[in-house]
C-alpha cells in the first residue's frame, strides 16, 4: 500500500495510464485501476472525481504557473513575449514528466472522450492565459488571440519535442513560435 497521498495519486496515475494502454479508456474501470495502484476505489475517488481526469492531473498547477508567470513579466514586452517566457517557465516541469507525458497523449489521441476533455481544458487555459494578459493591460481582442494562438503553438511544440526528443523543448518552443512569426509575416498574393 503507498505510504503518502502523493505517493498513491502517482500510483494510480500510471496504473490508469498502463491499463488505458493495454485495454483501452472506455474498457477500464476505476476499480480496476485502483486494484492496480494496490489501493482501494475509495481512495482512487479521493484523488480524482473520474476516470479522465487522471491524465490531466496538474492542470490547475499548470494554469496557475502560467498565469503568475504573465503577471510576474517584465513591463514593456509583447503579449507573445510575456505568453514564451511563460511557457519556458512550465516547460521545465513538462521536462521533467515525460516519462508520463509520452504516452498520455497517445491515449489522448486515441480516445474521442479524452480528446474532447483536452480540447475543453485548453479553451479554458487559453481563457485563463487571455485574463492574465488583461490584467497586464492587453485590449480583451489581442489578449483573447494571443492566449489561445500561444496556447496551441506551445501544445504544438511540446508534441514536436514528444516526437523529437533529441532537441529541447525550449528549441522546439523557439521553433514553432518562429514558424508562427513567420506565418504572419506572410502575404496574400
């Protein structure tokens, strides 16, 4: 049995994610998920409220991070700018989890249900990251668009880096954010 709260939420976290990988979402139970982590349903139920949001744990953590990071930037910087050195800052927890992070978004991507959840998680970061950029003083239009078009090119990144792991995921970041710039750049001909 884990000694720690932390310990079994870890537990369950990667059993959810083994049996998910071996049976599929919709065929795992919570029961069976928390017979695996060696502890009981009632304890799977205390750490998370359903079967899903075992691979989104963190994500109030993460938005948190994010939003103090746009609060605590430099005055005078682009709304991107404020959004990149954001997400520079989370990366580094992202790093440091990809031994979970890999095989979650295969999950993810193989599951409508959880692509549905993902895609609702990122609208409200993306909502969360567009406030954080008001209260810098950002007009509502350009924060809206710079906090949802830098939450899908930092999501864009870091599934570069999943597939590429030899570069970092500041190098992937660097590069996406590049490709977004010069998109914009670009004209109509």
């Amino acid at each position: 049995m884990p000694r720690s709260g932390e310990e079994a939420r870890r537990r369950l976290q990667q059993a959810a994610l083994e049996l998910y990988r071996e049976r599929g979402f919709d065929q795992t139970t919570t029961a069976e998920i928390a017979a695996r982590a060696g502890v009981t349903e009632r304890t799977f139920f205390r750490h998370f409220p359903d079967k899903r949001e075992v691979l989104f744990d963190g994500e109030a953590t993460l938005r948190a991070d994010l939003t103090a990071s746009v609060a605590d930037a430099p005055d005078g910087l682009p709304p991107l700018e404020v959004l990149i050195r954001a997400f520079r800052k989370a990366g580094r927890i992202i790093e440091g989890n990809r031994p979970f992070a890999e095989p979650r978004l295969a999950v993810i991507a193989a599951t409508p249900a959880l692509r549905e959840r993902d895609q609702a998680k990122a609208a409200a970061m993306g909502d969360a990251l567009a406030a954080a950029l008001r209260a810098r003083g950002v007009t509502d239009r350009l924060a809206e668009l710079a906090a949802h078009v830098g939450w899908i090119t930092f999501h864009h990144a870091a599934g570069a880096w999943i597939e590429e792991s030899s570069r970092s995921l500041d190098e992937h970041l660097d590069e996406a954010f590049a490709d977004l710039r010069a998109l914009s750049a670009e004209t109509g001909g």
